[in-house]
C-alpha cells in the first residue's frame, strides 16, 4: 500500500477529486494548508506572499493503483504555470477499518 | 518508529486520547481534516424537507465531505499493536464512517530541544 499525498490548487481539487470517484478512487481526506515552493511564494505588486493557500489531497491505494492515481491527479491538476503543485508517495505498512476492526484497505 | 496515522470521529478525540493516556502515549497531533470514504460522503442524511423544485436539479443531497480528526501518533515499533487496538476499541461504534487507521514507517525522529535521534527522541 501507498499513501499519496497531492499538494494542489484549492480550485483544481474539486475536479480532482471528482476524477479519481469515477475512477473509483473514492475515498479520501482533504485538509486545506499553506505553503510555498521553489518561487518562496508570490509577488503581486509590491507585496510578497510568502505562504499560498492549498488543498492536501490525502489517499492510501494499493501498489498497484498508484500509477493510475497519479496520472489523473496530473491531468487535473495541470494548469501549466507556477503552482500546480506537488504528489509524494509514501510506503504504508498497514491500515485498519475502525469499524470492523479489520486489516486492509 | 512507526507513524500512526488514524482519522476518526471528532467527538471520539477526547475519548481516544485518555485512553492512550492511560497506556503511556500521551503524546499526538491532531488536525481537523475532511474526508469520506467508500460510501461517498453522507447521502441525504442531512436534507431538510423542502418542495423538490426548490432544489438544484441533479444535485445529489447531503454531505460530500465529512469533518474528521487526524492523529498522528509516533511510537515505538513493539507498541504498533497496543495502540492500534486501542484506538479501534474507543472509536468503535459499529456505524459507517469510524475511520481508517495507516501504519507508516518512519526513518528517523529528531527532539528539537536536545537534539536527540532516533529512538530516544520518542517518547
């Protein structure tokens, strides 16, 4: 299993997620954060923005899902400027259902 | 070190950290996140009753993203198994939408104040 973890624009995630529900990659977390980039943020007139707002899409797939996540994310979330955002992939070992106490995604 | 990542009920957080608590983990971080899961958010659970013309056609009802906490809980390798159980027996309540919970391996764990590493630098 992988966690992906999609640093994107607050606008492009809506469709994001969309995306990824057809795809049947429904489940998810979204958790709104502030960050910057290589461009330390952006300079609108004479004022700089340090810290930009962004929504964190949060998602654990199977191994074998990851790929396709990924291009969808891309696809969605390319505007093509400055900001379009980061995806990071992380190993998890494993994951429980609260619910039934189960092991497994 | 293993990451515990566990995102559960808000109302649960109290509950869950005690009971960790009382095991000797005091130590997380909380943060209010949204999220759903494969049930699509909750579906019409919280429509008022309203004349159908007044709703926006083709519009499903209810909630698309559902408000949660996120642990995050570093403990020591050996301890994965108590603190899993745990946190599934508080926050079990049998009903769709009680949370997920991801254990991540973690490299390596600095203290700031002493600059410890490694295993020490958890509680």
């Amino acid at each position: 299993m992988k966690m992906i973890r999609a640093v994107l624009r607050p606008e492009t995630a809506e469709g994001v997620a969309e995306a990824l529900a057809n795809a049947g990659f429904v489940s998810m977390t979204q958790v709104h954060v502030f960050g910057r980039g290589k461009q330390k943020g952006i300079i609108v007139g004479t004022v700089r923005y340090e810290e930009l707002p962004k929504t964190m899409i949060l998602m654990v797939v199977d191994d074998k899902s990851v790929d396709d996540v990924i291009d969808l994310i891309k696809d969605r979330a390319y505007t093509g400027n400055f900001g379009d955002g980061k995806i990071f992939v992380s190993p998890v070992e494993a994951a429980y259902t609260v619910r039934t106490g189960a092991k497994g995604l | 070190m293993k990451e515990i990542i566990a995102i559960i009920r808000p109302k649960k957080v109290g509950p869950t950290r005690n009971a960790l608590e009382q095991l000797g983990f005091p130590s997380m971080t909380a943060t209010a996140v949204t999220g759903r899961g494969l049930q699509r958010g909750i579906a019409g659970e919280v429509n008022m009753d309203c004349p159908p013309e007044l709703l926006a056609p083709n519009k499903p009802g209810g909630m698309k993203y559902i408000p949660k906490r996120l642990l995050s809980i570093v403990v020591q390798s050996s301890d994965v198994e108590t603190v899993v159980k745990t946190i599934i027996e508080v926050n079990q309540t049998g009903q769709i939408g009680d949370g997920k919970i991801f254990i991540c391996p973690l490299d390596n764990a600095v203290r700031v104040r002493t600059d410890e590493r490694g295993e020490s630098a958890v509680l």
